[in-house]
C-alpha cells in the first residue's frame, strides 16, 4: 500500500512536470506568450518592399510593442504590399494619422517588425485607417548595390 | 553467388515476416487500451517504470545539451555580431530536433531497452503462457499498459528537455556570456512560432514514443525466449529504435517544415 | 484402454484424436491419441525432447495442431472462440516448470490475481480465499515474500496454489519434480495426490522422472517419437512394459534407444583422414 502510493505520487509529479514545460515552451519560448489576445483595431500601410516581413511581427512604436501584423498581401493594382496590422484598442484615437511606418530589423540578423514614427496631425488612426507615408524594408542586396554604383560614380567624377 | 543471393533473400524474408507480425501486434495493443479506461492504475505503475525513472538521465541530457548550444551558439553568432539571435537559436534547435529527437535516443536507451528486457524475460519463464492458461490477454495486460505509458511518457520528457535545454542555454549565454536578456528572450519569442514549432516538436515527440515504445515491446514480444534471445532482442531494440528515430525525423521535418 | 476408477461410464475430460505437429520439418507429434478420464490422475511420460510441454500447451489451446483434434470436456479447444476458450481457461489449471509466478508482485497477490482478474469478490473475500489456497500447499506464512525470496519448490507450490485459486476441474502439470531435492519433491507428490483425491480434479502430469510419476498416477502413457507406445497403469507397465517401455522406466543406458548419436565406424573415423 505504502510502496503503491510513493508510485502515485512520483508518476503525479512526473506529469506536473511534464505539463508545466510544456506550458513553459507555449508560453516562455514561443510566441503564444507574448500574443495580445485583448481587443484590437485594424489599420492598413502599403509598403514597395516588404522584405522579410511576416504575419505575427510585431508592430512598436518607440520600441514599445502596440499590435501586430495580421495579414499580408500583394495588392496587383499598385504594386505594393499591403500590410494589415492589428494595433491593441487602448491606442485607438491615439495615434496621429500622418505617423509613418518603416520595415525594421531587430540587430542585424534578427526579425523584421514594423515601426510606427507618430506625425504631428491633430487627427488620429481609427479601424481601417491607411497609413500613407511608408519606408520599405532595408533590402541589404539594394544596400550593397547602392553602395558599389555610388563609388563608381564617385570615380567616374 | 546465387548462394548469396538466397541468403540475401532469405533475410528479406524474415525482416518482413518480422514487420507482419509487428504490425499485427499493433491491434492488440490499441485494444488493450479500452482495458486501461477501465482500469486506469495499470497505466500509472507503467509511468512509474518507464516515465519516472527516465527522468534524471532526460534532465541531465537536456541541461548539457542546452549549455552546450549557448556556447557553440555564442561563439558561430558573435562572429557575426548576431549574438541577440542566441536566444532563438538555442530554442529552435531544442524545439524542432533536438528535443525530440535526443529524447527518444535516450528514451529508447533506457526505457525501451528496459522493456525489451522485461518482456523477453517474463516470455523466456513463462509468465506470459502462465498469463495465457489462467484466461489473462498478456497483449492486454501487460503490453497495452507499457506501451500506452510511453507514448504518454515520451512528449512530456522532451518538452523536460526543451525547457531545461533552454534554460542551460539562457545560463551560458546571459550569466556567463553576457548576452542582452531581453534579446535573448524576445528574439526567441519573436521567431519560434507556436503552432509551426512547439506544435510540431510535441507531435514528432509523440510519433518518436508510438514507435520506440512499440519497437521495445514488440522485440521483447517477440524475442527467442533464452537468456542469450533476450540479451539480442534488447540490442535489437536500441539500434532499430535509434535507427527509426532518425529516419522518421528525416521524414517528419519535410512534410512539417518545408 | 484401460478404465479408471469410478469413471468408465463417463467419457473422457481429455480426449485427442489424431493429433499431428510439426515445428519446422520436424513431427513433433504424429498421429497422438489420449484419452484423460475424469477425476484420475493421468501421467505422460517420455524422454526429454519429446514434446510433453508442447502437448500440454496444445490442450491448453496456446498452440494449434497441423492436424487432429483436442476435446477438453466435449468442446474442440481449438475451434473455440477467443471469449469461449477464455472461459474454459478459467477451468482449466497449468503449473509451469518454472512455475511462472509474476516476479513484481509478491506471493500473497501472485494468488490473488486470477481471484482479481475474473471475480468481482471484495478484497476481504479474496484475502480468505488467497489465505485457504496457501494453507492448502503450506505457504501460508510466505504470503509477504517476493518470487524471488522463494526455493524452486516454494514457487511450485506458490504456482500450484494459483493454479487452484478458482478451483478448475482440471490442472496440467509441466514436469513438477524437475530440479527438486528430495525433501520438497516429497513435498509435491503428496500434495499433487491429495489435491487429486480431496477435490477431484482432473491431473494430468507430464514428466520424466519415473518412480515418483508411477507411484502416484492412475493412468500412463509413454510416448516417443510422437506416438503412444504404451499405456496403463503403472503396474501394468513395469510388469508387461515392451523393450523401449523397459529401458525408459528402469533407465538403462542401452537399448532400443542406442547410447550413441549415430556414426560412421569408430575405426574409420578415428584412424581415416580428416574431413
């Protein structure tokens, strides 16, 4: 009876174990921890190059996370991207609508995420509001390109 | 040659015959599963013996392992000045391969390697006819317990492994190394998605328990029952337990992450 | 055929017809027949390798025959239905050489396992029972101790009372004096004996060891190379007993069954070149 119930008790503490990692690598490791799960509002930017950008990015501003990319799409008409970004309601009617919204990468190897710059407008971003002034992703291809054709330049002057 | 070739045939064979009766024993064994809503503390003393014990040696593996890639991780990155993405590296290792994988390595070392034993031995004196004679299903009472136990077993030691393994990762490389936390921290969370990651890494653990449990049992099932039948039965059980575990990752990683 | 005791109206518990099997290409039985009365005491002897403990696991219906039928109690064990030959089962007792007993589980709950696995009886009820098995053969005061504390005869007798623990109307027993010392052979005779005598229930004994066989059974058959090649009872056998029959029970070394594996002539063997 004695030796049974030592089993019960080790074999419960195995699967609390078992449980709380998983719990850990859900919540601590992966994204699931950090998702926003309150209500939020939709605001769209259309960017010419999106570069590694991906859903569930974050979105900040001054390096304070407000929302996240919901959705990403390529708008055949304009040639753009569309970005449509889930912003957490408590910043609803907060938020200039001249702000502007660049692709950013955390260090140099890390993520991309977008950063929103507030503007100076007295009117606010609501739900489906565009934000019109954009800076794509630093491609470091165009960078290095950029780079070389503007020595080039240099010598040729 | 044509010696040979019969051989080669003859071997064929038997590795099939030996597939047929492995995968027939697999009905059983699920049946066997309606015994054990019944009868629930079947399962827990299998835990015991096949969950618990292997705690220690999953712990000490996952934490090594960990620290191991915090180092490796810091020195390859920090040639790059990429050492904020440290965090995610550790963690996606651990997560998508290494937990799972090294799990059931060690799972099938001392775990199946255990159970191959058992069963061989409880064939090789009879226990399991002396089962039979007395009315009892050994498929359902002694092998349906075992083998539920380590698919139940298996996912929750590697998640063990993947936690501990970033925890030992998060010790070298923010207590020794110097590592920016909320980097380490953020860009792990930034870039390990849960459903493409965690998800994923949980269900190869579970696949990785199905097989290695059944090879282990099935080989005590099945082994020639002397003591030197036994002895080959447990080899057989580690290499073709190690052997499936590699492969299916192969698999298992192109159909989840491609 | 010789009849036994009180039961030559009844037909036999046990009866055999024509049984053939073969492991690999060898026959291991060709063309068995047996018939086990009621309440007797039936022996089958023969030398080692000659498939007792596989005739027994084919009474059991753990084995199925190349050809022939086993009746056991006017059903064909091996057309049976898994839940009906379970059933059966439930009658039926085995003590294996080893005695099987389950090594994680101590004697008190070795007993009380088919108790638990095929009654829904209390466990006050089951203790009693498990408490009268183990009197029955002497352990009750080993009741606490694991298999593994337990002498060769111990177990036996352990497994003997499991065997018993739902009373079967039949108990097959696989070589029970192999291996045992005087003392607790002694031990076994008697108790397999009274257990035959007190509850009538059916044994059949399958051995080799000759005078302790002979001084208990009703019935014997010998049996080599997969035939019978004699019965009756004891008494019968050691007076009338053929050639093969007289070197089996007395244990000559020579006879019918040569004391050489056959050879070619020693001399040439010795002497010729090496192959």
């Amino acid at each position: 009876m004695n030796k049974s119930r030592q089993i019960e008790i080790w074999v419960g503490l195995f699967m609390a174990i078992g449980f709380v990692a998983l719990f850990f690598l859900a919540m601590q490791v992966s994204n699931l921890g950090t998702a926003y799960t309150g209500d939020t509002f939709r605001v769209t930017a259309r960017f010419d190059n999106i570069g590694g950008l991906k859903v569930k990015a974050r979105v900040t501003i001054a390096g304070v996370e407000v929302g996240q990319v919901t959705e990403i799409h390529y708008d055949p008409d304009d040639f753009r991207a569309v970005v449509e970004m889930g912003l957490q309601s408590q910043y609803l009617n907060r938020i200039p609508d001249d702000s502007f919204a660049k692709i950013l990468t955390a260090g140099l190897l890390g993520e991309q995420y977008v950063g929103l710059d507030p503007g100076g407008s007295e009117d606010t971003l609501a739900d489906g509001s565009e934000i019109s002034v954009t800076q794509s992703a630093l491609v470091l291809e165009e960078v290095v390109g950029q780079f070389i054709f503007g020595k080039g330049q240099e010598g040729k002057q | 040659m044509i010696e040979l070739f019969a051989q080669l045939g003859g071997w064929g064979m038997q590795a099939l015959t030996r597939l047929g009766r492995a995968h027939l024993l697999l009905l059983p064994l699920l049946r066997g599963g309606l015994d054990i809503l019944r009868r629930p503390r079947l399962l827990v003393d299998q835990l015991f013996s096949v969950g618990v014990l292997t705690i220690l040696i999953i712990a000490v593996a996952g934490l090594f392992v960990g620290m191991v890639l915090g180092l490796q991780g810091y020195y390859i990155l920090s040639r790059f000045g990429g050492e904020t993405a440290l965090g995610l590296m550790v963690a996606a290792s651990l997560v998508r391969e290494l937990g799972p994988v090294l799990t059931a390595l060690l799972f099938a070392g001392r775990a199946g390697s255990a159970l191959t034993a058992e069963i061989g031995l409880m064939k090789a004196t009879e226990q399991l006819s002396g089962l039979e004679m007395m009315a009892v299903n050994p498929q359902y009472r002694i092998l349906a317990p075992r083998f539920f136990a380590g698919i139940v077993s298996v996912p929750l030691l590697a998640a063990l492994f993947s936690m501990l393994g970033v925890m030992g990762g998060w010790m070298v490389g923010g207590g020794m190394l110097g590592v920016d936390k909320a980097a380490f921290w953020n860009g792990m969370q930034g870039g390990i998605d849960f459903h493409e990651d965690i998800v994923n890494g949980v269900i190869k653990s579970v696949v990785f328990g199905v097989v290695c449990t059944w090879i282990a049992i099935f080989q005590g099932y099945d082994c020639v029952p002397t003591s030197e039948g036994v002895s080959r039965a447990t080899t057989r059980t580690v290499v073709h337990s190690s052997l499936a575990v590699l492969g299916l990752d192969f698999v298992l990683t192109a159909m989840m992450f491609s | 055929m010789t009849e036994v005791d009180d039961s030559a109206e009844q037909p036999p518990l046990v009866r055999i017809r024509g049984l053939r099997f073969r492991r690999g290409s060898r026959w291991i039985f060709d063309g068995l027949d047996i018939d086990i009365p009621r309440g007797g005491l039936t022996a089958i002897m023969g030398p080692s390798g000659t498939g007792k403990t596989t005739l027994l696991k084919l009474i059991g219906a753990q084995l199925r025959p190349d050809e022939g039928t086993v009746e056991v109690d006017g059903e064909n064990v091996h057309a049976l239905s898994t839940p009906d030959l379970y059933r059966l089962r439930m009658r039926m007792g085995m003590l294996f050489q080893s005695g099987a007993l389950l090594t994680d589980m101590s004697v008190f709950d070795n007993v009380a396992f088919p108790l638990r696995e095929h009654t829904h009886l209390n466990e006050s009820m089951i203790r009693k029972l498990v408490l009268l098995k183990l009197e029955a053969v002497g352990l009750r005061g080993a009741r606490d101790l694991m298999p593994s504390e337990l002498s060769g005869g111990m177990a036996r007798r352990v497994a003997l009372a499991r065997a018993i623990a739902l009373d079967p109307m039949m108990i097959m027993y696989d070589e029970p004096f192999t291996g045992q010392d005087p003392i607790s052979m002694g031990v076994l005779v008697q108790l397999i004996r009274r257990l035959n005598d007190a509850a009538r229930i059916t044994s059949i004994v399958v051995s080799h060891d000759v005078a302790e066989t002979l001084g208990i059974a009703d019935l014997v058959y010998v049996i080599s190379n997969g035939r019978v090649v004699e019965s009756g009872t004891p008494a019968q056998l050691s007076e009338s007993g053929g050639d093969w029959t007289r070197q089996f029970i007395r244990g000559l070394p020579d006879g019918p069954v040569p004391f050489h594996y056959p050879a070619p002539p020693l001399r040439g063997d010795v002497l010729g070149a090496q192959r």
